[in-house]
C-alpha cells in the first residue's frame, strides 16, 4: 500500500512540461520544521547512516516525492534509507534535474524546509537555516555615513568634550578642563561647517553653540585668562539669538570684581540686574548683595548702606545684615549699628528644629527614618548655614561691643541681652565665654577668670567649656592643683570632651607621670581623631619614657598633617637622633633649615651631627651661621674657639673668649682662655697685662696667680715674689676652706659650702656639657673632645676645687724638670708668714 500510495504522487518527466515545479511550494504538515526535534521517526532517520551521508548529486536522478517518503518515514521509521535506494527505479519517469543540461545545479526548493539543497555539496544538516542567516549577515555591508550622520556624530562629540571638561573643572584639573573646553569649540566650528556644506544651515544648534562658548569663558576664568574669558562673555552677550544672555554680565563683573576694578563690576552688576526680570527676585537680591560689596571695597559705605538697607527691606539675612553693622561700624554710628545688629538677630534661617531628629521611643518606622535623614545632604547643609549664621552674630558682637557702649564689659552685656530674646538664645552662652577670652587678650585674668567661674553651675556643655579654659589658663600660670582641678570639672561635666582631657594629661605631664599622660592623650585621640594637640603631646610622652619608634609614627601622622612645621619636623630630626639614625636625622635637619633658615639652635645642632662624624669644614660652617645669628650661645663660643686653638689660630680664638666673657663675666674660665690664647700666639707682654687683669677682678684665683708666677719669672720681673707669695696664701685660703667645708659635712650639718674662688670649678665644668637643644638630648661627644683640648691647652684650667692644690705649671711646649709640691709643705700657723723673710728658689716656678 505504501508503495501504490508513493506511484500515485509520481509525475512522469513527460507530463505537465508546461508547469514543472507546480505544487512544489505547497505547503504540507509533514514538512513543519518547528516540531521536528519532537519527532521521534524523523531524529531516528537522522541518526541512521543516511543521514550522515553527503546529499545526492544531480548526475543521480531523483524519483518520485520526497514528501511520500517522508511521510513513509515517519509511519515506519527506518524504510527511508530502502526506499531511496530500490524502490524508486529510473524506468518509472524519474525526472532528472534540469541543472543538469545547463551545467549549473537547480534549486530543490520541495525539500528545502527538510533541511535538504542540490547546492554545497557536502553541507552537513542544518534544518534551521542558521548557516545561511550568519552568512547573510556577514555579507551585509554597513552603509555609508550620509552628512546627516556626521553632523550627529560630531554633536555628540561636542557634548561629551563639554561633560569631560566641567568634570575635569570639578576635580580641580582646570588645566585639562580648559584643553577638553578649546577642542569642543573647534569641532563645533567644525560642525557648523558641515551644517552649511549640507545646506541645513536653518538647522543650526544654538544651544550648542552656547554651551560651548559658556563652557569655554568658564575655564577661561578658572585658570585666571581673566581676558580671554571676557572676550568670550562678549562674544555671547552681543549675539542677539541666544535668550537671557544678559544675565552673563554677572560673571563678567565677577571677573572685574578679581581685578579689583570695582567701578566696572558695579557697572556690569547693574547691568545684569537689568536684565533679571522681577519674577526672579532672589537673583536680583544676591546681585544686588555683590553691587554693596563691591561699595564696601571702594570705600562708599553710604552707597553700601543704601543697597543693604534695601535688601534687608526685600528679604533679610544674616550674612546681608552683618555687612550692614560692618558699614556702621565704619561710619561710628552706634544707635544704627545696634538697629542693624537687632535686624540680624531677627532674620529666620527656615531651618527644622532640633526636636525633629530626637528618636520616637514608640515608633520604630520614624526612627529608621530618622538614621536616614539625619545625616544626609540637606541635614548637613541646614547644619552648615547654621553656623555660618552664628558666626556671623559671634564675629559682629565682638567688633562692636567695645564701641557702642562706654566700655567693653557693657557693650558685650548689651549683645548678650539682645541674643537672649532673639531666635539664637543658645549663642547667649557662647557670647560670655568670648567675652572672657577678650579678658585675656587684655591681659586682665582676673576678670577672665571670674567670667568663666561663673558657668561652674550651668549646663553641662557650657560648663566643661568654662572649665576647660579655666583649667588652661592656671596651667599656664603653673599652678598644676589648680588646673587639674577644672580639668577634672570638665570632664565630669563632659567625659567626651578631647580639650579636657589634653588639659588633664598636660597637668599630669608636668608632674612627670608620662604613662598616666599618655592614656589621657589616647583617650583624647578616641574621642576626636583631629585632635593635635593630643597627638603632639602623645608623641612627647612616648619619646619621654624611652619608646621612640611610638613618638616616631606619632610626629609622622603630624607632618602629614602640616608639612612644613617646624616643632614637628624638628621632633623628628631629634628622635632619628637619638635611634642613632645620623642619615634620617640630618636629612630632617636639612629640611627643617629651609623652612627656618636663621634658628641657631638647628644650625648648631647640625654642626654638631658633622662633628661627631668628623666632618670639621660643615661643623664649622653651621656653628659659625649659628653664631651670626644667636652671638651669646656659650656652647657655639666654646666650640668656635676650641676649633681654632685646634687649628693653630689662637689670634682667631681670642673673639670669641672675649664674647664669651662679656656673656659670662663671673666666670674666670674664659677670661683666663683670652689670656692663654695670647701666650700660645707669643704675645707675652699683652698675656702678662690679660693675667694682671684677671687677678685685679679674681684675686684669688689660684690658676691666674701660677701663670702669673711663671710668665715673671720668665720674662725676669721683680713682680715675682709677691705674686709668689700671694700664690701661697690663696692655696692656704683654699685648704682652709675645704678643711671647713668637709668638716661641716662630717658633722650632718647638710649644708656645703662652695669656694668662691671664681676659677673654673664645678660651675664651669657643668656648663661644659650642658645642651643646647630644647628636647633636651644632645650627644656629648663633640663636648668630650671640646673640653679635652682646652684641658691640654691650659692645664689645670678645668681642675676640680676638691682636689690637692698643685701650684705646679704643665707647659704642653714639653715636659719640665718636676719640682716638689711646695702645696703640700707642711706650714707654721704663724699669722703674715711671708713678712720679713726671703722667698726661696723652691717657690719658683721652673
């Protein structure tokens, strides 16, 4: 049956020439091509070896329907391979393609939605016709730009050049804003070309063109081509198509404004107001704001006036009524200047109260409101225009309570009065503690201090603010009980308060108990992490109990915070100091140098760190630009000096001994230092005459009457003996005077007496190394060797006052014959001992 059914579909190559291809392109259900991935038959025809086989060519002749077989197919599932093969015999009028008598393949459009075609020979299966589809689209050509797509093109171009560039204006790159702003003007140039090249001139973009050249005068003015931007206003304010360009005058007279050329801001102000029409009334008003400022530039506080006047008549605020009492305060006119204080008082901010961000105990959906809008951006901004407000009112009471009443204490109560019934009653409080601070620029702490007593009882906020200055300024008067007392109040009244508690570590800083300071300066960093006060101070206390790499990240936080101060550079230069880090240390020197070039102390201590190196041509160099500066150092006088008796430069020495003399003129020591630096150079007659001088002021100094001795008899004078003898008796003295003073300390009496001998003794020896910087650490090394070659120099120069008296001379020229230590004779307790007998040779010096 299958078969009679097939041979009924069959056209016979002889029948119908006429039609060949009718009833080809009907359509039929078997051949839906959307429910064939269901079709269990068809996917079983598939997977047989003939679905896998290439399709047959068209020098194969073709039989019958490929519909019967399909549908044969699909009632008896694998009869297409059979069929196709042996059933279909060329003797039944199999028709043969017609591509054949022509050379070319003809389409098999009856098989086509099987997934089958007498083209490609070898294309695998593909019944969706997705390869043609993917071809076809590859094939397309995309077509070519018509002048209307490059003129939309370059418009979008041009606005995203103008976006880059108000960005790059935001962050600041006004450099690249300007750059981003030039190349949108020229391809919108550009672009109007192809406008008229296109004949749409009709279809001009003027907004563009006005966003380009607005775009442009803005960057122009915000790198300060204050001309260019200019000519670029002009160009849009005289071209009559752009609407409301008039309004740019405002900018233009900003400009001039910058230039300080007031007359023509005020005139471009006024123009631009012109142009403002009436229904924007807060325009004009603000415009009309920079009209009296610029009045108050020039000096025309009447004209000023009248333009404030008539702002605070339209709509008041703050910041126009305190530009109002500044003109009459200028003016001196103190009844208007109240009338103009009571108007800025009276000005409503429009700003929600405060009870509107309290939490609702029994409403938890306002509440998660609440953590929203508390801290949002128009919160912030509310919180802003606040205190700009009452900084304003703070700033025109202070100017203008020492003025409208006869003293200064009466004209802040009289503000303070009028802030009590105003909107601004918390400011009240504020006022009285400025008015304390303004005590203290007078210098009348008394009064300060009884102000701030008086808000011991307030509310808490106000009182820990009292407090706290109360504590700061007895801490600056050294009275620590004092000040650690209202340390102590503020913070009972506010433990959060960063101030009080700098103020309680600084009381315990004093008192040298560093650890307690430091938890107070921690906790005060807690609380405020801006607080530098805290931070230098916690660097201090770490560098004071001996953890430097603490203080270390403390000062560095500090200079990344002020970059070029110098307290915090110089901590840092001193710590790396004392790590033994002399790189770090002199390179923070350096630095610190170039921000305070003329500090000597600096100056000397980096000589000091080249000394110590052994540097001696920069250590030279810094003490010396120390000494210009600060010529009284003791400590740069001594090193100077030393340097040259070093060097074999005693004349050079001899100036600076002197300075240091005149600087310390009790001390012998560098009286005695001139007089040997004239020996050393072979001025023996000017040492003799430095000597003779020194024993008139010292008379019994020991050291002065040696030399004195040998340079006599050196140079053969009859002075010889009485200096001889004097010598004598000064050593007497002076074990008389220890005998006395060791005695006394035997007995417990507690008290020691010290030698008024004014040689260079215990005092001068101390000085030696003592230092010069405020941090109170100094490597003693250069000092060491200081003090050893004024050792070899003089001698017994830097003996001290409790050893054995020796009136022998050590002469560094070479060694001396040792002659007996008439010092240590034993002497007859026989008062003017030396009257009426002849001084011996063993008395004189070899």
């Amino acid at each position: 049956m299958n078969r009679l059914s097939m041979m009924e579909q069959v056209h016979l190559a002889g029948e119908d020439e006429d039609d060949l291809y009718s009833g080809y392109n009907d359509y039929n259900a078997t051949l839906d091509t959307e429910d064939l991935a269901n079709d269990e038959g068809f996917q079983h025809a598939v997977r047989t070896s003939h679905g896998r086989r290439p399709p047959p060519t068209a020098k194969i002749p073709l039989t019958g329907s490929v519909g019967a077989r399909l549908a044969t197919a699909k009632g008896q599932g694998g009869l297409v391979s059979s069929m196709g093969r042996n059933a279909m015999p060329s003797s039944m009028g199999a028709r043969p393609m017609t591509g054949a008598q022509d050379g070319a393949a003809r389409p098999m459009t009856a098989v086509r939605a099987a997934g089958y075609s007498s083209f490609s020979k070898g294309a695998g299966f593909d019944p969706m016709n997705q390869a043609q589809a993917q071809s076809g689209a590859q094939l397309e050509t995309k077509p070519e730009d018509t002048p209307e797509e490059k003129i939309k093109q370059l418009e979008k171009k041009v606005n995203e050049l103008i976006e880059e560039s108000c960005f790059a204006n935001s962050r600041a790159e006004y450099q690249l804003a300007l750059e981003k702003a030039k190349e949108a003007g020229r391809k919108e140039r550009v672009l109007v070309r192809l406008r008229e090249q296109a004949a749409s001139v009709d279809q001009v973009n003027l907004d563009l063109t006005y966003s380009v050249l607005f775009n442009l005068a803005n960057q122009y003015a915000a790198n300060e081509m204050y001309a260019e931007a200019l000519n670029t206003y002009q160009v849009i304010v005289k071209n009559k198509m752009f609407t409301n360009a008039g309004r740019l005058k405002v900018n233009m007279g900003n400009i001039y404004f910058k230039q300080k050329n007031y007359p023509k801001a005020i005139k471009f102000y006024r123009m631009a107001v012109d142009q403002v029409p009436n229904t924007h009334k807060y325009m004009r008003l603000k415009i009309m704001q920079n009209v009296g400022i610029a009045f108050v530039k020039l000096g025309q506080y009447n004209d000023a006036i009248t333009t404030f006047e008539h702002i605070m008549g339209e709509q008041p605020d703050v910041k126009t009524g305190f530009n109002l009492v500044l003109c009459y305060f200028a003016l001196g006119d103190r009844e208007k200047m109240k009338k103009a204080f009571q108007k800025m008082l009276a000005c409503d901010l429009k700003i929600d109260e405060e009870d509107k961000y309290l939490p609702h105990n029994d409403d938890k959906n306002y509440n998660l409101i609440l953590e929203v809008i508390k801290n949002d951006a128009l919160r912030r901004r509310e919180k802003e225009k606040k205190l700009a407000a009452e900084r304003n009112i703070k700033t025109a009471a202070k100017m203008m309570a020492p003025t409208i009443e006869s003293s200064f204490a009466a004209g802040y109560d009289w503000c303070v009065d009028q802030v009590k019934t105003s909107n601004f009653v918390e400011l009240s409080h504020d006022l009285e503690i400025d008015k304390a601070l303004m005590y203290l620029r007078q210098k009348d702490f008394h009064q300060a201090v009884e102000t701030l007593k008086s808000f011991e009882k307030k509310d808490s906020k106000v009182a820990s603010t009292a407090a706290t200055n109360l504590s700061f300024l007895y801490f600056l008067e050294s009275d620590l009980t004092q000040a650690d007392r209202y340390a102590e109040v503020a913070l009972q009244a506010d433990r959060y308060n960063p101030s009080a508690l700098v103020n309680k570590g600084n009381c315990l800083f004093a008192k040298a108990d560093y650890e307690k300071a430091r938890e107070y300066y921690k906790e005060a960093l807690q609380n405020d992490s801006s607080c530098i006060e805290a931070l230098y101070n916690l660097g201090l206390a770490y560098k004071l109990i001996g953890r430097l790499e603490d203080s270390l990240d403390c000062f560095f936080k500090l200079h990344a915070i002020f970059r070029n101060n110098a307290q915090v550079m110089y901590q840092l230069a001193d710590i790396h100091e004392q790590l033994g880090d002399t790189t770090q240390a002199t390179e923070w020197f350096m630095q610190l140098i170039g921000v305070v070039p003329t500090d000597p102390t600096v100056l000397a201590r980096l000589g000091e760190i080249y000394d110590n190196d052994g540097d001696k041509s920069q250590a030279f160099q810094y003490h010396y630009d120390s000494y210009r500066y600060f010529p009284s150092n003791i400590e740069v006088i001594e090193w100077l000096g030393a340097y040259y008796i070093d060097s074999q430069f005693c004349e050079k020495a001899i100036s600076y001994f002197e300075r240091a003399a005149i600087v310390e003129p009790t001390q012998v020591k560098w009286q005695l230092m001139v007089a040997s630096c004239h020996r050393r150079s072979g001025n023996y007659q000017q040492a003799l005459e430095t000597y003779k001088s020194i024993h008139r002021k010292f008379p019994d100094n020991v050291e002065c009457l040696k030399f004195l001795v040998r340079l006599c008899t050196d140079l053969g004078l009859k002075e010889t003996q009485e200096y001889a003898t004097k010598l004598k008796k000064a050593e007497k003295q002076k074990e008389l005077k220890e005998q006395r003073a060791s005695s006394g300390s035997r007995r417990g009496s507690g008290r020691r007496k010290e030698g008024r001998d004014g040689s260079a003794g215990s005092d001068s020896s101390s000085r030696a190394g003592s230092a010069i910087s405020s941090a109170g650490h100094r490597s003693g090394g250069s000092a060491s060797r200081r003090r050893q070659l004024l050792d070899e120099e003089d001698g017994d120069l830097f003996q001290n006052t409790k050893q054995d008296v020796d009136a022998t001379y050590a002469d560094p020229l070479g060694p001396q014959v040792e002659r007996p230590k008439t010092a240590a004779r034993k002497r007859e307790p026989v008062e003017d001992e030396f009257a009426d007998e002849e001084l011996g040779d063993d008395l004189l010096p070899d």
